[in-house]
C-alpha cells in the first residue's frame, strides 16, 4: 500500500482578520468584506499570520511524511524481532494506523 494522497486547499484571510480554507481557490467579495468559494473549514487566526486581506488566497499541499507504509513497516518490524509471526503483526497494526 503506497499512500499518495495530498491534500489541497486555499486559505484566505477575511477583511476582520478571519482565516478560512476552501477547496477552491475564492474570489474577493470587496462590498462584503469576504470571499466567495466553496467553503472547507475555519482556521486558527495565528496560522498563516503574514497573509492579509489585501493579499490574494494562498493554495496549501499537504502529504503524509510516510509515502510507503508497507516499506517503513516491514523495516521497523525487522529490526525488533526475527520472530515472522510478530514481524506479521507489526506490519499489520502499521496498516491499520496504529502507532508502536
């Protein structure tokens, strides 16, 4: 299993100071002092704090820092056990997200 999923979004900044993601990139609503575009969630004000109103919307990538599990997984369970039955099981909890 590979994972390659990245994630992506636009961030802006309303004219009170607001930040927002949304999954496409928004256009400047000036007469209301937001932005118009398909809405994907709130954020905390701190992020991003040298974006502005006056700037245009920023587009954000994020991917998972492991990009092969099944690699990553088998590595870390080989060098804790020889047994196959264990190296087995680690592999398997590594997949279904849990973290040893």
């Amino acid at each position: 299993m590979t994972m390659e999923n990245k994630y992506k979004f636009w961030v802006e900044r309303d004219k009170n100071g607001f930040l927002f993601a949304y999954e496409d990139k928004p256009a400047r609503l000036d007469n209301q002092k937001e932005w118009l575009g398909r809405f994907f969630n709130s954020m905390k004000n701190s992020y991003f704090h040298n974006l502005t109103w006056e700037d245009e919307p920023i587009e954000v990538e994020l991917r998972p820092l492991v990009t092969d599990i099944d690699t990553k997984a088998q590595e870390y369970a080989n060098s804790v056990t020889d047994n196959k039955e264990l190296r087995e099981m680690i592999v398997n909890a590594f997949k279904a997200g849990y973290n040893i």
